[in-house]
C-alpha cells in the first residue's frame, strides 16, 4: 500500500495507516484508515479519514510470435510452433489450440493459445492469437540421363533421355518440354522464360558442328489425392545438340517449345505430332 499525504498544515505529528504502508491487499473492496496523532496534543486534535479502493486481477501478457511457414508435416505441431510464454513468471498452463501433435493442412491458419493462471482468484485468464502458413511439400524429382547423351537437331531427344523419377511416395505424371538455345546461352546461372533455372548440363560433345543446347524441363504433377499435399515440381537440364537449326518464316527454332506427354513406350507432341 502506497499512501500520499496530504496537509494542509505545518504540524508535527505521526500518521497511522490500516492496512499499513506494503501490505499486499487481495482482489476486491478495501477500506483504507489513516489516523494523524499531532505530537502537541494540547493545542490539535486527533484527526481521522476513511478512503475506499477496489484491487482488480492481474491480467498477464502472452509473449507469442507467428511461427515461420513451414512444409506440411504429418507429425503435426510442436513446441517449435506453440512456444507462447507469459512475460511476468506466474504459475499456471496453457491450452493451444490446435493442440500440439494436431496435423494441419496446407493454408492459412489460426493459433490459439489461453494461459489460465494456477491463482485464479488474483489472475486473469488471457487469450492471444497467431497465423500461421502451411506450404505443400515440394516433390523431389531425381533425373540422371546417361553422360553421353547427344540431340540431334529436329529430331526428337532419344528414349533414354526420358527417365526423370519422383522419389517421394506418391504417383503422377511426367511432362517434358523442350527448346533449343545457343550453347553460349547455357551457364550454370542462366535464367530462362518463366523462371526456370539451369540446373545442370547433361553430357559432352567435341562434334564442330555442336552450336545449340537443347534446354530440357521435366514438369512433375501428383496425382489429385496427393495434390493438397504436394505441389508441382519441375527440374532442368541441357544436353549437346548438333547439327543445324533452321530458320523458319513464322518462328525462329530455337526458341521452339514443344510439351511430350509420355504414353507407353512413345511420346506424343503438341509441337510435332507423333514422335518416337
């Protein structure tokens, strides 16, 4: 209790208060007593006030931050994500929800935490909010066509060339692009249309007559009963072509592209038909 005193004469004296100065007070309705006893009890009276005052609950604050976006994990939430703490050390427990272990979708969501303190008759009980982003998870694609693999202009890219895998469980379907570039276009840190970036290049070849790469992209899509899971994934590479591209009147080749939609043991092309 912390008391100001206010006199508006010079008399010397003693105060009395009740309840004294640092009582802790509980939470509710207080009558508070201070009795003045001037030293010179023959010229000034005793003198007496009552004052009033209501002790609400301490209301703590949750110290708690939006977790980072993180893939989709079927572990679920942990203390990584529900890490809310309370900034005055005070017993008690939180409720989140979702609980930790809960396996969220991909999307937007909503973290809810409650701190109920273990002292309820002097602490509030307090509520926070978070968001958090769930991504779908990003398929590994493994592609390894053979070391020696060479394109020979217009013509389609050998068989062998087209053996890009998912190596995450789950099923979809392979997409295959290609176009033609000048092989001084092809470097490690190329960017091309559409964001792609080169990964890597396939195969050498000392042929005079080696000017073009052909930039191959494989495009990967799960299946629709993985697709809220996973999202689509797409790799690149550039294998040595030789011999010659030529101009057309409406197009220039090299900036050709053509999608082969994989169907047995053949391809067919949305740029040239039927193609093996």
């Amino acid at each position: 209790l912390n008391a100001k005193i206010n006199c508006n004469l010079q008399i010397d004296g003693q105060f009395l208060y009740v309840p004294s100065l640092g009582d802790l007070l509980d939470v509710g309705n207080h009558t508070i007593r201070v009795k003045f006893t001037p030293t010179d009890g023959s010229n000034f009276n005793v003198a007496e006030k009552v004052a009033f005052l209501t002790v609400h609950k301490f209301k703590p604050r949750i110290i708690w931050f939006d977790p980072p976006s993180i893939e989709y994990d079927p572990n679920g939430l942990n203390n990584t994500q529900l890490n809310a703490v309370v900034e005055t050390q005070l017993d008690g427990r939180f409720d989140f929800d979702p609980p930790i272990g809960r396996v969220l979708k991909p999307g937007h969501h909503v973290l809810h935490a409650r701190f109920i303190p273990a002292d309820l008759g002097r602490f509030e009980v307090v509520d926070m909010s978070v968001n958090m982003h769930i991504k779908r998870i990003l398929p590994t694609i493994v592609w390894e066509p053979p070391k020696s693999s060479v394109i020979v202009a217009e013509k389609a890219p050998p068989m062998e060339i087209f053996n890009a895998i998912c190596i995450d469980d789950i099923k979809g379907r392979f997409d295959y692009t290609y176009k033609y570039v000048l092989k001084e276009q092809t470097s490690d840190e190329s960017s091309y249309s559409g964001g792609v970036t080169l990964l890597e290049r396939v195969g050498v070849c000392n042929s005079d007559n080696y000017k073009y790469d052909c930039l191959m992209t494989v495009s990967f899509q799960p299946e629709a009963k993985y697709s809220g899971v996973y999202s689509n994934a797409k790799k690149t590479i550039a294998i040595p072509t030789i011999g010659i591209i030529p101009i057309t009147s409406d197009i220039y080749p090299r900036d050709r592209v053509t999608t082969l939609y994989p169907y047995g043991d053949r391809f067919y092309s949305d740029g040239y038909g039927k193609q093996s």
